[in-house]
C-alpha cells in the first residue's frame, strides 16, 4: 500500500499545479493519471492568454514543463485508474485498479468531457468528418468546407483558428448572440467565418464521411440542408464525476467547493473544470491547484497536531 500525504486524481493543469505546490511544501504527493498527464493542454494548439507567455507555446509542451516541474519537486506520478475511497477517521483509503493508497488527503482533478449534441450521425461520423477539437483535427481539412456548432469561448476560439486553414468556415448557433467574451466576438464578426444564428443543428449527413448537415430555425422550425466535409462540435463540457457521491456535487453535476476549494467532506478538495467554477481556463485551473495544496497542507497540520 502506497502512503503518502496528499494524493491528487487527474493530471491536467489544475492536477500538476496541485502536484507542485504541494511537493513544494514539503508533502509527500502521489498524482494518479489513467493515460497521460496534461488534461485539455493536450487540445491546445498555442497559449497565448498565460500570464507570462509573450510568444504563443502549445499547450503539449506546457504540461510538459509542468510535468517535470512537479517531479522535480519531488511529486510521484502514477498510471492507473481510479476505482473508489473511503474515508475511515482522519485518512482515506483509495483502490486503485492496480494498486491501494493510504492518505491524508484527496484533490479531485478528473477535469471535463466534450458534450455530444446526440443527434443523427454525429457517432457515426465520429473521425469521419466529426470532431470536439479544432486544433488537433482541423489541419485535415484545410481548404475544405468546414461547420462549427456553438456559442461560447471554445467554439469562436476554433472557428477562428479553423479560418486560417480554410475560407469556408460556418458558426452555427442556436440563439441570436453569442454568449463568448466579447473580444471574440467582435473577432468573428470581423473575420471570413460566415453565421448561421438561430439554427442548431438536426443530423449530420453522408455516406463514408461528412458530406451535409441538416439545420432547424429556433425561430420557425423550418429546416435546410448545407454542404460540409466536417463538423466540429462545442457544446459544453461534461463534468467527471460519476465515480463521486451526489452528496458533494450541485445541480449541474459538478463539485461544489468554495474557494479554499474545499467541499462538504473534510480533507477532499476539488479543483479545475470539475468543480464548480464561473470561469474555465489554463490559469484558473492552476490557481485552483495552488489553493488546493495549501488548503491540504493545512488541513494535515490540523489533523496531525503539526506532529505529522
């Protein structure tokens, strides 16, 4: 059995935050990743919005440093799956799928999914022409007719990078504003990304690949078909939480923690796009790692006396 003092679940940003502050600190940290640390950095084609960061980096190479960073901290990272804990007096005890950990302390980082639109071949043409990253699939369809369905900062960030890989590019949204900063938006209006308000989308269309999509008005019901070789799909994010009790989270099925980030279970923390957040981004999730490690770290001194 592995004991450490703070064992963190997820290794995006807000994870590898959580990691360093916490090593840093002078705590035993264990980070647990099923597949590969650094979250959405992985989607992140350039980040340009970092505090710091005067020439735009990709997001791969950001977590990487922050990988190595938190290790050379002294932060232990481990590739597994999280199975479930319980808490027994002051510690919790975690199953892992190949191993069991002892601690005193537990930082859900699990982040958020992309939201399917569950419509009509969007499953089907999955890799096909339908995809949830901009970045990573877009150069595929340089010059290519290209669909981009949402309203929020995500979507008009991709649009605007799709636009500069092809002059037909369409943002569909299914009210009559745009709810992305403002920034953004006056960005897309002034761009060559053509808009289809008050649309969302019925069914995506074609044969071995995306070949259409089909629309409904929001205003009238009246529907149209319109070519595409792709759709990239922004609908919102779903929060990794399934494997927690509803207990701990709010109506939206995210975790709700206050700004030490702590919730309604003494020693669990949550931080990232998986808590309850108003805004979701690189810088607000490390943040949410730093609190989260000092919060611990605190929280281990109150339960050990300052003897630990």
């Amino acid at each position: 059995m592995i004991k450490t003092d703070i064992l963190i679940i997820g290794g995006g940003a807000a994870g590898l935050a959580a990691a360093q502050y916490g090593a840093r600190a002078g705590r035993t940290v264990h980070l647990v990743e099923k597949l590969a640390t650094g979250g959405q950095f992985m989607y992140i084609d350039k980040i340009e919005n970092y505090p710091g960061i005067v020439e735009p980096i990709s997001g791969f190479e950001v977590a990487d440093r922050m990988l190595k960073q938190a290790q050379n901290f002294g932060a232990n990272i481990i590739y597994d799956e999280f199975i479930s804990f319980e808490k027994k007096g002051e510690k919790f005890f975690v199953k892992l799928k190949n191993e069991e950990v002892e601690t005193f302390t537990i930082i859900w980082a699990t982040g958020a999914v992309h939201r399917h639109l569950d419509i009509p071949g969007e499953e089907e043409f999955s890799g096909r022409g339908v995809s949830y990253c901009g970045t990573c699939d877009g150069p595929f369809f340089r010059g290519k007719r290209i669909m981009v369905i949402g309203g929020g900062d995500t979507a008009l960030t991709d649009a605007l990078y799709l636009s500069k890989l092809s002059d037909d590019v369409t943002l569909i949204h299914r009210r009559n504003r745009f709810r992305a900063q403002a920034n953004l938006v006056d960005q897309v209006k002034n761009s060559n990304i053509k808009l289809e308000m008050e649309y969302r989308p019925l069914e995506i269309l074609g044969d071995d690949k995306v070949t259409s999509i089909k629309l409904e008005s929001t205003v009238d019901k009246s529907t149209k078909v319109l070519d595409a070789d792709a759709v990239f799909i922004f609908a919102g994010m779903l929060p990794q939480t399934d494997l927690l009790d509803k207990s701990l989270l709010d109506d939206w099925g995210y975790v709700d923690a206050n700004q030490k980030m702590e919730t309604s279970l003494k020693g669990f923390y949550a931080i990232g796009d998986v808590r309850n957040t108003p805004f979701r981004q690189v810088v607000t999730a490390a943040s949410d790692g730093a609190i989260a490690a000092h919060s611990a770290s605190e929280y281990i001194d109150e339960v050990t006396n300052n003897k630990y």
